[in-house]
C-alpha cells in the first residue's frame, strides 16, 4: 500500500492508500481523516452520515471522495455485519441501493463505484482483471465470522464468471491485533468458525491479556480456502485504533463520537 494525493478541486486534495496488487485499471483507495471539510471530534473527512456530522460537510466529503474516485457514480449499501452481497449496475439510483441491507456489493458497470463503510472493521476491496468486475465488503468481526470474504467470492465468481486465481484482494487499515482485544464469547465464535484458529494466528494470546483477533488475518485464510492466490492478496498493516499519526477513525478509540472512513473501487473497461 502507498499514500497518494488526488487532486478534487479549488486546490484541495485527498490522501488516499492504494494497493500495487490491484491493477491500475481499477480507480480504488482507503480514506483517511485527511481532506474533508468536518470539525472535531469528525475532522475531517467523514464519510458516515448517521453518527451525529452535520449533513452538509458529510455531503461534502461524499462528494470530494466521488470526484477523488473519477467514478459517475458512487454507491454504499445499507450496514448490518451479515454477508450478503448485492450487485450493482448502471442506472441503479444511489439513493435505493443505500436502502439494502448488505455488506457487499458488486459490479462489471464501467465507471461504477462500490463503497463500504467502516471505523475499525476492515474494508475489503476485489478487483478481476479478465473479466473488470470488482466489488467492496465490509467485515467487521461477526462478518468475518459469518464468511463475508467467502461470500463476496461466490458472488464474482456467480454473477460475472470470475475466476478465484484471477482475483486480486486488497486489505485495508482496521482495528489491528495489536489493540482487538475481546471477550471469550468472541473467541469461542472464532474457533468455531474457523478449527485451528490460534494456530493460523487468527486468534492471537497475550500474556495476561484477553485474546486478541486479527480480522486480516482470519480474512486472508478465507480468501486461500476459496482459491484466491496468496501472492494476490494485499494487506494494509495499518491499526485504526493505534495509528501513530492518528490517521484514522476509530470507533473503540472514540466510542460514537466517530466518523466514517471508506473503502472504494471503480469497475474498469469503457465508460
Ligand atoms: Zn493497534
């Protein structure tokens, strides 16, 4: 991952990372605070519209990270930590896809951009070279329990013929292992879901602490068992919640006073 400007207007820019393992053609990138019009404790860039950011400066950000993106437009579903998967296409109207409860999206639509989400979680990003399909998920720690990266292949793979060894995966910043520390119950979730758990380095011990879980690496594992190559799968080291700059938002460093970052690809070919 590396951090590039792209230029909006009036002389402002956005900081965006962008994955080398995602293929040029492929408009994508992780928001960070930078580059937004919000006051604290949303400064400056959130892109989450329901955690108490005025509705103008969230447009106004939404609007930055579209023109940012080079995408006609840009699409978010509606959030609720399941893995279902839903596909976009050109002319679907924005304001109908954000209704859908869904923490995946895809598409083929040239110059269509996928959205997701996310403070903490981890933003997921798929890119298909052969075929130009992409799609976003968001995974937090029950969707990754519950296979969203499981599921978000099946839906490349169902709806626009993707080949899994074709798919290039992106990883972005998330609450790291360093710092996702959780109850037993979540643990218990985790092992269940996924047999060796701890020894995979899914579930990380720490000496008197609670267990910790590293999500990337769950996720990563789930991407290899659904044919996806190792050598494609690009992920972001990046901590939201111990980040030394303070990069990002995150929602345990904050609580609900929060704001969004976002994880976005445009589908490639002719627009
Ligand atoms: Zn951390």
């Amino acid at each position: 991952m590396e951090t590039k400007d792209f230029p909006v207007d009036g002389g402002v820019s956005v900081p965006l990372l962008v994955s080398t393992t995602i293929p040029a053609s492929f408009r994508h990138g992780f928001s960070t605070r930078v580059g937004g019009v919000s006051a604290a404790p949303y400064a400056s860039l959130n892109l989450g519209s329901k955690w108490g950011d005025s509705a103008e400066n969230v447009a106004e950000n939404r609007r930055r990270l579209l023109v940012a993106s080079g995408a006609r437009a840009m699409y978010a579903a509606c959030q609720v930590h399941g893995t279902r998967v839903v596909r976009v296409a050109a002319g679907d109207d924005p304001d109908v896809v954000k209704r859908e409860e869904a923490d995946g999206l895809c598409s083929d639509g040239a110059g269509l951009g996928l959205s997701v989400h996310v403070a903490d979680c981890v933003p997921v990003l798929i890119a298909d070279p052969c075929t130009s399909a992409c799609a976003a998920l968001h995974a937090g720690w029950r969707g990754t329990v519950a296979g969203m990266a499981t599921a978000g292949v099946a839906a490349l793979v169902g709806t626009f013929g993707c080949r899994p060894e074709d798919l290039r995966v992106a990883l972005g910043p998330c609450i790291g292992p360093c710092c996702f520390d959780v109850g037993l119950a979540v643990v218990g979730a985790f092992e269940a879901a996924w047999p060796g758990a701890r020894a995979a380095g899914v579930v990380v011990e720490t000496a008197g602490f609670q267990p910790r879980i590293d999500l990337r690496q769950c996720l990563r594992l789930q991407f290899q068992a659904a044919g996806v190559l190792p050598e494609h799968i690009d992920a972001s080291s990046d901590c939201t919640h111990c980040d030394p700059a303070g990069r990002f938002f995150s929602f345990r460093s904050s609580g609900r006073l929060t704001g969004q970052l976002a994880g976005f690809i445009v589908a490639a070919g002719e627009s």
